[in-house]
C-alpha cells in the first residue's frame, strides 16, 4: 500500500522535502512508521517518544493501522496564536 | 475559513453582536519584537492548512458546547508577519462578561494547544528558529 506523508516546519527543515510517498507493508502502524523515519533521520532519533500524528488530517494513535491512500503527518510542537 | 495570509479585519468581527448581547470581548495576539531575550524582526506562521481548518472547527464546536450562551470568531494569520501586526484575533461576544471573559480566554488557550498552526521567529542576524512553547520557560508558555 502506499501512503502520502507531509512534513511541516522543524520536520520539513530536519527531512529536507515537504512531501513523499511511502510503500508500506500492510498492517503498518503510524508508531512502526516513525521507527522507520527515526532510523533514516537523526533528528527524529533524538526525540525520546513519538510526536503527535495525525492520519487524513485528524490527530491519530500510535495504535493506529495505516490505510493505502493515507495522509500522515508527524507535528513539531505547535506554537500557534 | 478561519485562516488567512491576508490582515486580519477585526473591525468587521466586531459587528456579529446580537440584541440580546451585553458583552463583547476582544483578544488579539500582536508579533512581538523579541522572545526568549532574543530579538526577532519578523516571523513566519506555517500551517497545516486543511487539518488546522478542521481543528479550529473543533475548538469552535468546544466553545459553544462550554460556553453555550457566547458567540465565539476566530481569525489566524499565516505566512510572514512584521512586528506589531495582528497574529490571532478571538471576539466572544455574549449577554454579561463572565461568558465573554471566559470563552475569549478558552478560545486562545485552546487554539495553542492543538491547531497546527508553526511559528518561526527571524532574528537581526539572519538566523531564524521553529519556536518551540514545551521547551520555553513556564511563564512564556502561560502568556
């Protein structure tokens, strides 16, 4: 399956892109995800637990099984207002 | 549409008032010209635009739940900002202050907690940083 990832602020820095596609093996969680980014990306390595996610733009568990079509992202501390 | 890259028009969010409205409370957050002890000369606010729309509905959809009587708007800027421009702007308008006081206050308190909403501060020499409230001091954080 194959799911859309977006990366906003620190994130998009530490990456280096804004946006990929990634071929997952079905029953993938958004915890086994970010276990995969945290071995490719050192920043994401240093951080001692996962960030908030959010899976087709609402905020998603660590639990949480990924879809084919799925639109994830990983969110630096919001700082908004 | 609660996000703009355009000056928020608060004059026009003044006007929702109804007959029966005694109270109308206004908060604005206003681009700072240092944070931290570092000066910042403009700032950036990054979105994550359609999750933070349904976000904000969401804190709307809490705000008239909690504060049933008030009448709550909400407008926040993205793209760059200069300092002294208008970042946030909540107007909660209802019958007597304790409702409008309350809800303006939930209204901000709530939108820096879950809208991805990211602020990156500019300084004089160039550099610039994402900010970061879990890692500022607490009474940065509160304020």
């Amino acid at each position: 399956m194959r799911i859309h990832l977006l990366y906003f602020a620190s994130f998009r820095d530490a990456v280096g892109r804004d946006e990929e596609d990634r071929d997952l093996a079905a029953g993938t969680s958004v915890r086994a995800l970010w276990q995969m980014l945290s071995r490719e990306v050192p920043k994401f390595a240093s951080f001692p637990s996962m960030p908030p996610a959010a899976v087709n733009r609402e905020y998603a568990r660590a639990e949480t099984v990924l879809n084919d079509g799925d639109e994830v992202a990983f969110l630096p501390p919001v700082a908004g207002g | 549409m609660y996000l703009t890259s355009s000056p928020i028009d608060v004059a026009k969010m003044l006007l929702e008032a109804r007959a029966s409205d005694g109270a109308l409370c206004l908060f604005l957050g206003v681009v700072r010209n240092e944070n931290e002890g570092r000066a910042t000369v403009s700032i950036e606010y990054q979105a994550y635009g359609a999750m933070a729309e349904s976000e904000m509905e969401l804190v709307a959809d809490g705000l008239r739940r909690d504060f049933p009587t008030a009448l709550v708007s909400m407008r926040h800027r993205v793209g760059p900002l200069a300092v002294g421009e208008v970042s946030v702007a909540i107007v909660a308008i209802a019958p007597h202050r304790a409702e409008a006081f309350a809800a303006c206050r939930a209204g901000i308190d709530r939108i820096k907690t879950t809208v991805p909403i990211w602020k990156r501060e500019f300084h004089p020499d160039g550099t610039s940083d994402w900010v970061d409230p879990t890692k500022e001091s607490e009474d940065r954080v509160i304020g």
